[in-house]
C-alpha cells in the first residue's frame, strides 16, 4: 500500500501521533474494555493513526534532532496526553457505576453479586445494567465520533513534544475527579429517596403491626420499588449520561490548553 504522506523523514511524527492514538485507544469506554482483544486495540490504533495523521501532519512542526533522553521524555508525554484524555472519560464511568452500586445497596441486590465481563469483579446487578445502558448511549450519541474530533483538534492546541504537566492542569483533574462524586448523586439521588420512604414506612408498619414479619415483605417491597422507579427515571438517566459525553469534547479542550 503506497502512502505517499508517511515518508521516511515523517516517521518520527507517525510514532508519535500513533502513540497519542494508542493511549486514547486503550484508555476510552467500550473499546478499552477487557473483553475487547489487544490485537484489535492495537490494529484500531494504527487504523485512526493512518486516517488522522495526513490530517494533523500541516499543524505538526518538523522533527527536531533531540537527544535519546529528551525524546523518550516527550514520547512519553504524548503517552500522558492520551492517558489523561481517557481517564477523563473514565470518570464519568466510574461516576455511573457508582451511581449503580448506590442504588443496588439500598435495593439489597449487594447480595447477589454477578461478574462484570467487562472488568471480572463483583459488582451488582443495577450497576451492570446502568453500565451496559451507558455503553450504548455512548455509541448512540456518537460520542466516540467525539474522541476522533478530539484527537485532531488536539493536535491545533498541542504539538507533539509540547507536553508539559502543570499545576493548573493537576488542579483541574482533581476538581473533575469532583465530578464522579456528582454524578453517582444526581443519578442515584431519586430511587434512594424513594427507598429511604419506603423504609420509614415499613418501620412505622412494623411498629403498629409487630405481627408482620418485616423482613419477608421489606425485600421485594425495596426491589419492585427500585425497579419502578428505575423505569421513571430512564429518561432523566438517558439525558443526563447523554450530555455529560456530549459536552466531553468541551473538557478534552480545556485539558490540552492547560498543558
């Protein structure tokens, strides 16, 4: 195959295009999941490296003869960069699956555990579903469209080799990292209000009627609540995942000038 773009004096910049991509690749919802095979990571990577990088070659300046160390320090930073992008997008995750876990504790699912295939841990079975619901609202808003966007604006914002770890940036991470927290809150907020009545209901039965056994009519009383009130509150969970991987692009952006 002729690529006439990728000359001997560009491979320097391939490399280094290919290895922002790969850490983006690897790091980003559904296609750096386990259950996906490295091979395909790895032929996905140099696949968005060939589209992407006639595109960004004109935004690039020409290699420099640095030494050996000081380019292993910027070959690394274009690995970081890629990181940072993709760990961005894992704390929205981690936010839902939060939210999950929150919301299968107070329905008492934290006892019956299934295997993520995803991550092979426990986790329960709410936080599966609100997982896999997540995956493919990402797909159907097109927010992996997003992160090839993201990956050549980022190129008009930082060249390869420009990688530097500020404390702005830092500051910004961390105050993102906030945002898993909000999240799981927001999404979980409702059905553990609900449960929480439930409850104070079931206790004041349980005191004017000791006869009932509690226990025996608590726990599908919490589930089939739980569930109700999952189903009313989709449409809030699908707005509200659907602009968080919407306005990503906004945060990739913010990031990349803060290096």
């Amino acid at each position: 195959m002729n690529l006439p773009f990728l000359s001997a004096e560009h491979i320097e910049l391939f490399i280094l295009v290919l290895l922002r991509v790969s850490a983006i690749v690897v790091t980003i919802p559904v296609i750096s999941e386990a259950s996906v095979p490295l091979r395909i990571k790895a032929a996905l990577s140099i696949l968005i490296t060939l589209i992407v990088f006639p595109l960004v070659l004109p935004k690039i300046p020409p290699p420099a003869n640095y030494p050996v160390l000081i380019l292993m320090y910027r070959m690394a930073g274009e690995v970081m960069i890629g990181l940072i992008i993709g760990f961005s997008a894992r704390i929205i995750l981690a936010g839902i699956r939060m939210a999950g876990d929150m919301i299968g504790f107070q329905m008492g699912f934290s006892i019956s555990n299934v295997i993520d295939p995803m991550t092979s841990e426990q986790v329960s079975i709410i936080t599966e579903l609100q997982y896999l619901v997540a995956m493919l609202v990402f797909l159907a808003v097109d927010a992996h469209h997003i992160f090839l966007s993201a990956i050549i604006q980022s190129y008009a914002v930082l060249n390869p080799l420009a990688f530097h770890f500020s404390g702005s940036l830092m500051q910004f991470m961390l105050n993102f990292s906030k945002e898993m927290f909000v999240i799981a809150l927001k999404l979980a907020a409702p059905i553990m209000a609900v449960v929480l009545f439930t409850n104070v209901g079931l206790g004041i039965v349980a005191r004017t009627v000791p006869q009932i056994n509690i226990f025996i009519v608590g726990m599908p009383l919490h589930i089939a609540v739980g569930l109700v009130f999952l189903g009313i509150t989709a449409p809030m969970f699908l707005k509200l995942t659907s602009g968080l991987f919407l306005n990503f692009e906004t945060t990739v952006i913010t990031i990349l000038r803060l290096m």
